[in-house]
C-alpha cells in the first residue's frame, strides 16, 4: 500500500499541469499518507521492536532532521542569491556573459554552470544562474531552454567534484572516491555529458535577441559599483567557503550557510543605514523583506518528497531494489549503475546511493577499491542521471520552483536530450577504462 500510494503520488506530481494542483500539495499528502501508512503497521513491519510506535517516532525525526539540513541549506543559498541580485550583485557577471547570439549565450551559460556547479554545488549553482539568466533573456519560451541546459550542466558539473552533489560528498567522506581520482577520471565523462546536450539545444536556437527584449540594464539599488562587488564577492565567496567551513569545523553544511547568510545580512544593514535618505526606495531591499520571496512552496515539495522517499528506505525497499540489480546484472557495472542513474531521475539519489554504500563492501583492489570503477561510476551516474527527469535532483527541483517549469514539458523537450548526454559520458568513461 505505502508503494502503491508513492507511485500513485508520483503519477499526479508528473501530471501537475493536467490536474492544476500544485505539486507541493501532493507531496505533502503523499509524505503524511505513507508515514501513517507506516505506523499503522508497525508490527508487521518491525517485529523485532518492542515498542513499534516511539521507533517509527524516532525514525521520523531523524530522517526530519536529515530533510532539515537540506531545507536550511536551500533557504539560506536562496536567500543569500535573493540579496546578491537584488541588490545589483550579479549585475557584472551578467555583463561578462552578455551577447546578442542565442547560441553564444547557450554555450557561456553551459561553461559557466558546469564549471561553477564543481565549484560550490549543483543547487546553489542552478539558483545563481537562474538569477542571471532572467537579466539576460526576457522571452519565457526562451529561456525555458536555458533553465533545462543550466539544470544538465550544474547535475554534470557537480559529478566530478568531491563538493559538487550531495552523493559525491557522502562517498567523499566514507572515502571510497578521493578528489584526484574523481577530478581526474570523472572530469571527461561529465563534460561530455554536458557539451552533447549542449550541442543538441544549440541548434533549436538561431539568430539574435532582439535588443529591446534583452539585456535590460536597469539598476534596481542605489548602492555604488564598490558596494555591489562586497555584496557579491561575500555571497559567492561564501558559498565558495561553505565546505572550507565544513572541513574545519565539521558542522553540517547547513551552519556555514547560516554563517553567510549571517555575515551578508549585517553588512546589507549597514550599507542602507548610509542610504537613509533614501529610505523608503531601499526598504524594499532589505533582508526582512526578501525573505518574503523565498518560494516556500519549493521547500514543502522538497520536505514532501525527502520524508516520503525516506518511508521507502525505511521498509527496505530500496535496498531490494539494489540487491536485484546485483543479481541480475552480477560483475556488470556499467549495467548496474547505469541503471542506478536512471533510478535516482526517479527517485532521490541520496537514499540511493546510501543503500549502495551500505550494500557494497570496499575491497582491497578491483572494481570495489578505493577509486574503483564501481564507485566512481556511482558518483557519475546518480549525479548526471538525476537530470533525466526535472524532479531526479535538487537543481532540477529548484528550477522548477523558480521558472514554473511543469514535469511534463521538460520530460517532453529535455529527458531524451540529458539521457543522450548521460549514456555518452558512460561510453567515455569505459573508453578511458579500455585505453588508458
């Protein structure tokens, strides 16, 4: 029953513009549906237990705490790229990129999402980008096909960096990949990955933007060009910070986050205290008013989705679904991982990989060892994989909070374009297997 309600809680997720409900209510229900589901067989499920009810409790809040921990990381980057754009921020950065040639910008806008997304995270990447797209194409339709190539290559560029996905790092940590092994060997197959998608897309697109249409360049503060770099550099450096964070202090991701967050709100207070004569055009700028832009309804789906993915973890059956896959496809591990990656487009690659890691024992050498093929491909195929579907990773999810992206038009214009991306980085991946 509680797979039955997933599936049947997916199906109208995926039909969200058909039905005209929003898809963060059906997560929400389809999340309390299958932990209810859950705790009125407790006994069946966990025998074992002697007090079935206060272990079901305790399961909830510890996945709600993992949840929680993603949560606050999404609204403290989103918050922190709401405040960098609205106070003019990205304004140089959309001045870097800035061409009249809708295939010149696809290509920067490829480079830069790819390359960015190693640098602080796919999720963060995808919300930053985003923000500068909307100054540089003004039409809808275009820049639809923007969002779904930013999503490609922040999933593609986050796969060869030990910081760029949230699976790369937990295989990072248990230290079954290490940072040359994956910048090394993962670094082609994914900007393969990218650059085909890239390639395909580019030809949809011809000629140039109209100039009255794009590139708008209105100042939106009144903060001066030096202000507007401090802005910036504190809130892309301290995204780029974050994992230094992290590795020095150990604290979970989220609290570097909140330290930025924390940092870039101060010193926005302090540059409009000098603005006061301007106070009402710079209120609206604040901090305190930006958080009323944050896009909840993003944040429940993602709780919705976590919570009600974890209820599957919890009854085994992604564990299954991992043990099938070895004995179907035993030695094969292009096949298995493969389709572990078109899995984790389905469902969250966290869990996933979790399951993986907790399935698979490292070995001293052959494809199980530290950098083995295994691993690596693990990294590369729950990362890129995630893009074949809008709701298969976080940039994906993000976007379509963010640009109103509906299941059904990116499956239809995007899936076959990331799953021809997806098998292209494998073939290279093998190659460089075969060869080298």
């Amino acid at each position: 029953m509680i797979v039955a309600l997933f599936v049947i809680g997916y199906l109208c997720i995926a039909l969200e513009s058909v039905l005209e409900i929003n898809k963060a209510a059906i997560a929400l229900l389809m999340c309390v549906g299958c932990w209810t589901l859950l705790m009125l067989g407790v006994q069946g499920f966990f025998p074992e237990v002697a007090d079935g009810v206060s272990y079901v409790s305790g399961r909830i809040q510890h996945h709600l705490g993992d949840a929680g921990e993603t949560l606050f990381f999404l609204m403290g980057a989103m918050t922190i790229v709401e405040i960098v754009d609205s106070n003019g921020g990205f304004n140089f950065v959309r001045d870097m990129m800035k061409t009249r040639s809708k295939r010149k910008l696809m290509w920067r806008v490829a480079f830069m999402t790819f390359f960015l997304s190693a640098i602080l995270d796919n999720l963060t990447t995808s919300i930053v980008m985003i923000m500068v797209l909307r100054k540089l194409v003004q039409s809808r339709e275009e820049r639809l096909i923007y969002a779904g190539l930013i999503i490609i290559s922040a999933n593609s560029g986050g796969a060869f960096s030990p910081i760029g996905d949230v699976t790369t790092i937990m295989l990072w940590i248990k230290g079954v990949i290490t940072t040359q092994g994956v910048l090394t060997e993962i670094f082609v197959p994914s900007l393969v990955s990218m650059v085909i998608p890239a390639a395909i897309l580019s030809l949809s697109l011809k000629g140039k933007f109209d100039k009255e249409q794009n590139l708008k360049c209105n100042e939106v503060t009144a903060f001066t060009k030096n202000q507007r770099k401090i802005i910036f550099l504190l809130g892309v450096g301290g995204l780029i910070f974050v994992p230094i964070f992290k590795t020095l202090t150990h604290l979970p991701p989220f609290m570097g986050i909140l330290l930025v967050l924390g940092v870039l709100w101060t010193v926005t207070e302090v540059f409009h205290r000098q603005l006061e004569q301007n106070e009402d055009d710079t209120m609206a700028k604040r901090v305190s008013d930006l958080l009323s832009k944050i896009d909840l309804s993003t944040i429940m789906f993602f709780l919705g989705i976590l919570m009600a993915v974890a209820v599957l973890q919890e009854i085994g059956i992604l564990t299954a679904m991992g043990e099938g896959l070895n004995e179907a496809f035993a030695g094969n591990y292009y096949l298995i991982n493969g389709i572990i990656g078109v899995l984790s487009s389905i469902v969250d690659n966290v869990p996933l990989v979790a399951g993986c890691m907790g399935m698979y024992p490292v070995s001293v050498d052959g494809a199980m060892a530290i950098d083995g093929i295994f691993w690596q491909l693990l990294a590369y195929c729950a990362g890129v994989g995630g893009s074949m579907l809008i709701i298969g990773s976080a940039a994906g999810v993000v976007v379509m909070g963010l640009e109103k992206i509906t299941f059904g038009w990116y499956l239809k214009k995007m899936t076959w374009i990331a799953f021809v991306g997806y098998l292209a980085g494998i073939g290279c991946y093998w190659v460089e297997k075969l060869f080298m």
